[in-house]
C-alpha cells in the first residue's frame, strides 16, 4: 500500500517537472572554409563560439571564446548563401540543435576590433544573429501563423511583419508575403537596407485549436537582408563611428505589434539562471518524497 502511494506521488511530481525540448542555437564567428553547392554545404575553419556569462551584479559579459574543433560543416538555409560567401570570407552564423549541422543563419561581417563588428547580410533568421546590422540599422521581424497548417509548436508562416528603425526610431513597416521583398533608402545618406522573406514558420502559441502550456520547437524562419552603408561608411574612423551603436540595455522601440532592440546578449545555451522550471520540479518531488515519509511513520505509530 506505501510503496503503491509512494510510486503515485513520485509520478505526478516527475510530471510536474517541466519539459523543454527547445532545440539549442550555436552562434560561431570565424572565416569560410569552403562551399559546397552541390551538397548544400557551408564549412568555417576554427570556429569561435558565442557566449555570455552573467556575475552577481552588473550586465553580462559576452565573449567569442574558441571551440576545441577545427571546422564546423553544415547545410545553407538559402542558396543566396552561395552567391555571397566564399573562401576567406568573415562570418558569423547559427546552427540549431548543436554545433554545425544545419546553419540557420549566415550573415557576412564587417570590422575586425572587439565591439567594432557590424552585419552587413544576413541569410536566414537575422534573430539568431548577436552583432548590429552595419549603418545605425536595426531589424524586426515577427512572422504570422497559418493555424489550418500546424505541427506542434510551430506553423506555417503565412507573412512577416517587418519594422526597420535608424538609430533607434523606426522608419517603416511593411507586412510580407513568402517571396516579397520590403527597401528602404529614406535617408539621404547613400544607404539603404533590402530584407525578403523568404519563407519560414510561426509559434502555433496564438493558435485557438493549440493546448496550453505545449512545449516544442522554435520557429525559424529564412530572410534576406542586405545593407548598404551610408557613403563614405569606410573612410570614417570605426571607433568614432560605433559611439553612436545602440548597445545592449538601450530602450526598444515600438512599431505596431514588433519591438525593435538592439540583438539581444543570449548565452549559446541557457544558464542555470535561466531555467528555474527544473528546480522548482526536484522541489516538488523532494516534498512527495517527504510527505510519503510522513504517511509511513504515521502509519506505524
């Protein structure tokens, strides 16, 4: 009879555990070792791995700290890839669900200084990229579902509402179709910023046929975003010119239904600080474990 009500308790508090099966993102940064176009394949050499650490007080500290392997290999989220990266090319790009593998972003850099890198083109999900687009660009993007056509966590997207700020205020939006591309070259500065969306995926969260509390895949979508510097971008100093970078911590802005922010400083892989679900569960089985224990000596009193 004890052990029956032990093994029950113990069973709703192991359910009572939640579950992420949110796949992990790996942001490297290095060069291009080759491409494969035939194979759909993009390979760094000597990858450093993004990461941020968090101390008792303060902002976090993030750092490009260097893998213990020599290539990372993976498949493009987009063939535009093999029109923009070559060998010895700079890069930063994500993968999903570990190191390498399947790339979910690209995006070519520019600047070699600690804090003094910008994005010049993203292929595949500019969300997943740290580094700030080059110019005083900033980019949204929140992609809308198809509830009729959903598995899971994620849709179909149908459209992606897209927000474009210019040193922190936005200067448009525009929703897309699978395929549209959005331009804007309103600064009279020689600069501009192209994004498509391509195709991707929504979160199924706002979905009414969804359960509550369902837990999954993130979704991923594939942009193309290309960014023209204002003219003379290159003649200027780069250490003047990142004074006026938004920086981590600065107010976001607004449009409509999208918050644009400066990239956010996420670690490669949660921290403990980050995922107080997971205690709170050995909590929670700690105190069935205590409450049989009870039962028992009450029992035998």
């Amino acid at each position: 009879m004890y052990f029956l009500l032990a093994g029950t308790v113990l069973l709703l508090c192991l359910v009572c555990v939640p579950v992420s099966a949110i796949l992990q993102e790996v942001t490297v940064k290095s060069t291009v070792d080759t491409v494969n176009q035939a194979k759909n394949m993009l390979t760094i050499g000597f990858p450093l791995q993004y990461g941020c650490s968090y101390p008792a007080s303060g902002a976090p500290v993030c750092t490009w700290i260097p893998m213990n392997v020599s290539s990372l290999s993976g498949t493009v989220p987009d063939p535009a890839a093999f029109s923009l990266f070559k060998a010895g090319d700079p890069i930063v790009a994500t993968s999903i669900g570990g190191a390498g593998g399947r790339w979910i972003a690209l995006a070519r850099l520019y600047g070699s200084r600690p804090n003094e890198e910008f994005i010049t083109d993203v292929v595949g999900d500019p969300g997943s990229i740290p580094d700030p687009l080059i110019g005083n660009y900033t980019l949204a993007q929140k992609t809308d579902p198809d509830c009729s056509n959903c598995s899971g966590t994620t849709c179909r997207a149908v459209s992606a509402d897209v927000a474009v700020a210019s040193s922190g205020q936005v200067v448009s939006e525009k929703v897309l179709s699978p395929g549209q591309t959005f331009f804007f070259n309103g600064r009279n500065d020689g600069s501009s910023i192209s994004v498509t969306f391509v195709s991707g995926e929504a979160s199924s969260a706002t979905c009414p046929q969804v359960q509550m509390g369902m837990t999954g895949p993130q979704p991923v979508s594939v942009y193309v975003v290309r960014v023209v510097p204002p003219v003379g971008y290159g003649q200027v100093n780069i250490r003047t010119a990142t004074t006026t970078e938004p920086t981590a911590g600065s107010p976001v802005v607004t449009a409509g239904t999208l918050t644009v922010s400066t990239p956010s400083q996420a670690p490669a892989t949660p921290s403990p600080a980050t995922t107080p679900q997971a205690s709170q569960g050995y909590v929670a089985a700690t105190l069935a474990l205590v409450i049989v224990g009870v039962s028992f000596a009450a029992k035998k009193i």
